[in-house]
C-alpha cells in the first residue's frame, strides 16, 4: 500500500492520465493490494474483417432532427443502416467546422442466438463537410455507440456546472468534506494536449481493467461505478467550484464518456427509430428487452440481452458517467450516454413479473444499491430531456416519458418497499424489522458474524455502505426536488445513520461491526428483535460479542465510508429533513474523529465520496 498511498497525497486532486489507454486513477482503484500493470490495449493490427462503410456530405446526407440545447443547434444526419448498424453524422451550427460520425450496433441477444463474445465491427468513415473531406477508422462492439470527430465541438463552462450545483441538479463536491489533510491542486492536462480517446479501441482489455475504471462487479472500492458519478466528473466539479481550470483538461475528461458509450451491451439501438429503445414500453416497431437473468432468458417474447464475456456489467454496478459532461456542454450524445444507463437500470426489472395490463414503468428491488443507482439514473435521465428541444424527438427520450419512467419507479418503490415496512405488525419479519432499525430500500439476509471467542453468531443484516455511498444523492436530489415520497426514505434512512452515529458511536457505529463477509451490518438476530425502537437496537447492537471496535473513535473505520455517512446527515440537513438527534450524531462524529488515530483504508478517499449541501 506504501506506493498506493504515495501516489495519492502527491496527487489527491490531479487526474493522473494513464499511459497505454488505461484508466487514469489505477492508484485509487485498489482496494487491498496495488494495481497491476496493465497489459497494452486494444490491438492496432489491420481488422481482420472487411469494415463497414460511412461516407457522404453533409451538404446532401438527409436530415434527421436538430437537436436544441444551450450549446447550439446540433444537426443529426443519416448517412445508413442496415441490419447490424446504425450511421450518423452530426454538425453544430453554432462551430462551422464541426463534424462527428455516430455508428451505433444492434445488442446481442438471445433470442436472435447471439454468443457472449465480444465483436468488434471495423468502420471506415469518409465524411465530407463544408469543403473539407475527414477520415476515421473505428471499432463498434455489440449493443453499443461509436464515436469519431475532428475535435471536441464544445468548450466546458463551468459556471453551467456551478449554476447547475445552486439550483440543486446535483450536489456540490467539495475537498473540505473530506477528513483527510491534501494539498490543493486542481486538474492536470495532458502533455502537450494531446487527445487520449482512441476510436479504434475499447480503451481497455474488461470491464475491470480500462479507461474507464472498474465496471464489473467485483468486490471492491473503486473510481468508477461505485457511486452517483464517477471520482472524475467529482474533481472537476470541486475544481469548478474552486474556480480552478477545467478546460485544459477536457479532452481527457471528456474521454471517459466517449469510451463509456462504446463498452458493449450497454443498450438496445432502435432497429427502425433513431433512438435508444425503452425497455419496458419501446417506440413503435421496436421491441421490449431485458437484461439476460443470470445469463438466461427470463421471458421469450421479450428480447434478453446477452452478457458479453470479460465485459459484463450489472445494475448494481452502473455506470456513472456522462452526467457532468452533459451538466457542462449539452451535448446530445453525452446526453444520450446518461440515457442509455437509465434504459439498462429500468431493463433490470423482469418483465415476468409484470401482471397483464399492467402500464406502470416497474423498478428492479432486488440489492439496495440497485435501486438506488435505478433513481440516480432516473433523475439524470430526465435532466437530459428537459433541456433537448426536437421536432422529431431523435437521440434523447421525450420529456413526458420519462417524467413517467421517474414518477412509476418511486411509486412501485414506495408501494413495494416503503409502505410494507410503514404498516408492518409487530413481530419477528423483516418489515417490522426494518421499520425499527429505518431501512426503507434495504433487504435483510442472515448472515454469518464472527464472534470475539472465535466462534459464529447468524444475524439478520444490511449493507453497512450502500446507503450512505449509492444513497445519498438521489434520495437527496429527490427530497429537494419536492418528492414527499423520497422525502420519507431520506428521513427514515438519515435516522439510521444518526444513531448509528449516535447511540453505538464511533468505528463500530460506520462499519466494524461487520459480518465475517465484510460488508453487512447487524438489523436483528434471526427471531424476534429483542428491542422495541432504534435506540434499544443500538444498544442490542453494543452487546453483540463481535467487535472489539471503539465507539469512542474512528480507529479502524473506513474513511471513506465514514465520509459518506457524515455527507449525507449533511445532505438530509440541508434537505430540511426533521432528523430527531442528527445534530447530536454530526457533533459525536467531529468528537470521534478528534480522538482518531488510524482509520482504515485512508487511501480510498477521494473526490466522489464529498458530495455536500449545494
């Protein structure tokens, strides 16, 4: 950990870009041990296949639809498809010489016998615009876009970003959230300028070794697709709200959208319309789709997208890209890449489970991240449509479709997880449970605990981290934005935190009071809770035989949890929550901490933990 650790108080607040294509943050993303050199990406040998063609002029493609955003009148052309890609360019008007090519490939799925491995199509584009001809090589993977362009065509503004952070479309991140001492830099460019986004590769080799950080679900803490935004798009928005540059690193920024969108079997693209597919309800002539159930068909009439061998992805894992970047240009395809996570969360719920006419978008409710990535996906989701105006409604979904896709999934949440627990009857389940201990979106599993003779205790338990590092943006974002029904969520979760903080106190109260698995925090023993309110749970808790964790200090906590779980007591304050004891929890954690010695996994913290009141 010596050399982790080194890399990072050097560095805390640069993007420290990779060389050979990898992610720029390998020091952050390790959990336990160091990162591995990466092997080289990509190949760069000559397609073994004949590439697909793009070509014209922009002067005679046909028009699709002009996208409207503040950024300028994007124009969307159609340079082909056939039954495997979809072809584009795109101008803007308000940058003459701007010119894009757009290939989005048809998902693999099961019911048209596809594989699970990766394809690779080769795409040779020649594209002519305003005099000038350009040529781009790319490579295009199953259930994926592919973008080539002569340049980035919009300039980040970062008092967008700021003004977007005021009027509460996202929180602040702010380094003085974070407990540890680091020096103050801002964002680092690239030497000499020079772009990293390479169309011909995938920017990596899997989903855990990439550009773009770890988007599997292995275990672990790291950069990307652990949490509401990705540790980049958190620096630059603590450098934005620092007033330091953010434009000298844009290219390299910008990067991590661009390879985003071209991982494989993100979304379905519409066979006929010029848009991502719905999953639930499709545009006319598509059909629904589903991601594969462990990997098999959950329904036959409904399209099960396969997962792609060393690049699978999951809900509970999702992508957390492209947000900022759209917050900072309005650009359409960053856009579209928020769009496209918000189709593969809803496209996690089992269309098997949907009784006959029913016509309610459905929420996943399987892990309690899952859900919560779902609504973080959701809110980006609709941020996107609200500020796109078409005639033809290419691209990005229309407004009034997903103002239904965010209002269905919390109330299907709300009626299936809430409200349950709200109205459950004294006794011994797992709804009384959870309306004791304030778990609104969390399931309860037995679980082993080791006990401090060395012996097991089965307990019934939560994650310990997923409120507090999946949570606390949406249910804050959604409270502020007026829902009553994410508003109860909050306040009950921001209890539970508070007398965790609070009432068992210290390292024990954050995380150490931990399954043998590592991540489950104890909600009752497997028979009839023996307390009768969270503040006699707490004490149960204390009594447990297995910590020897403090409540008095942080000593041995996890720092970048314990920095979440003060975020959001922080985030349901500035909400205007009535959180009973959330002043005293926050005091108890600034004494806690004053006592602190040696928390554990110091080296983890970093920028997408400080989420703060805006």
């Amino acid at each position: 950990m010596a050399m982790i650790a080194a890399t990072i108080v050097a560095a805390p607040f640069a993007v420290v870009w990779a060389v050979g294509g990898y992610s720029p943050t390998q020091a952050l993303q390790a959990t336990l041990r160091p990162a591995a050199r990466p092997a080289p990406a990509s190949p760069r040998r000559p397609p073994l296949r004949e590439p697909a063609v793009v070509e014209g002029d922009t002067a005679r493609l046909p028009l699709i639809d002009t996208l409207v955003t503040r950024s300028g009148h994007w124009r969307l052309y159609d340079a082909g498809r056939d039954a495997t890609l979809a072809r584009y360019v795109w101008t803007l008007d308000e940058k003459p010489s701007f010119v894009r090519v757009m290939v989005c490939k048809r998902a693999f799925t099961h019911e048209a016998g596809d594989g699970a491995a990766l394809d690779l199509t080769p795409v040779a584009a020649e594209i002519r615009h305003r005099g000038v001809t350009q040529f781009w090589q790319l490579q295009v993977a199953q259930g994926s876009c592919r973008i080539a362009q002569n340049g980035e065509p919009v300039a980040p503004r970062a008092d967008w970003l700021r003004a977007a952070v005021m009027a509460g479309r996202l929180p602040a991140y702010r380094r003085e959230q974070s407990f540890r001492p680091a020096p103050r830099t801002g964002l680092k460019a690239m030497p000499g300028g020079e772009s990293v986004y390479d169309a011909t590769s995938l920017g990596g080799e899997s989903s855990n070794r990439n550009y773009v950080g770890v988007t599997s679900a292995q275990g672990g803490e790291y950069v990307s697709s652990r949490g509401f935004i990705h540790d980049v798009d958190a620096r630059v928005i603590d450098a934005a709200l620092h007033d330091e540059d953010v434009v000298r690193a844009w290219d390299a920024v910008a990067a991590y959208s661009w390879y985003s969108l071209a991982q494989p079997q993100g979304a379905v693209w519409s066979t006929g319309n010029h848009v991502t597919v719905d999953p639930q309800f499709p545009q006319p002539g598509d059909r629904a789709w589903e991601i594969a159930n462990a990997g098999a068909r959950a329904r036959p009439d409904i399209d099960s997208v396969v997962p792609t061998e060393k690049w699978k992805r999951d809900l509970a894992h999702l992508e957390n890209t492209g947000f900022v970047h759209w917050v900072l240009t309005e650009d359409p395809v960053a856009g579209l890449l928020v769009q496209r996570q918000a189709a593969y969360a809803l496209a996690s719920f089992y269309e098997y489970r949907r009784t006959r006419g029913d016509r309610r978008y459905r929420a996943y409710d399987e892990q309690e991240r899952g859900m919560y990535n779902l609504l973080s996906a959701a809110w980006k989701a609709r941020d996107v449509s609200a500020r796109v105006a078409s005639s033809k409604g290419s691209v990005i979904w229309r407004g009034a479709r997903v103002a239904k896709m965010a209002d269905d999934v919390i109330a299907d949440l709300d009626a299936r997880r809430f409200r349950p627990m709200a109205a459950a009857a004294v006794g011994g389940g797992d709804d009384y449970v959870r309306r004791l201990v304030g778990l609104p979106l969390a399931k309860l599993n037995a679980s082993a605990w080791k006990t401090s003779a060395g012996g097991e205790l089965t307990l019934r338990g939560s994650s310990a981290f997923e409120l507090p590092q999946y949570g606390k943006e949406p249910l804050y974002l959604w409270t502020r934005a007026g829902d009553a029904r994410v508003a109860r969520w909050f306040a009950a979760s921001a209890r539970h935190l508070t007398v965790r903080a609070l009432h068992i106190g210290g390292a024990r109260g954050i995380d150490r009071s931990e399954s043998a698995r590592g991540s489950a925090f104890p909600a009752a023993p497997v028979g009839a809770p023996p307390f009768a309110d969270d503040v006699g749970w707490a004490g149960w808790v204390k009594r447990l035989p297995i910590a020897d964790a403090s409540t008095q200090s942080f000593d041995g906590a996890s720092l970048h949890t314990l920095t979440q779980v003060k975020a959001t007591l922080l985030l349901a304050k500035a909400a205007g929550l009535k959180v009973p004891e959330l002043e005293a929890a926050l005091a108890k954690i600034d004494a806690d901490w004053s006592r602190t010695v040696k928390p554990r996994y110091a080296d983890l913290d970093s920028a997408k933990h400080w989420a703060a009141p805006n």
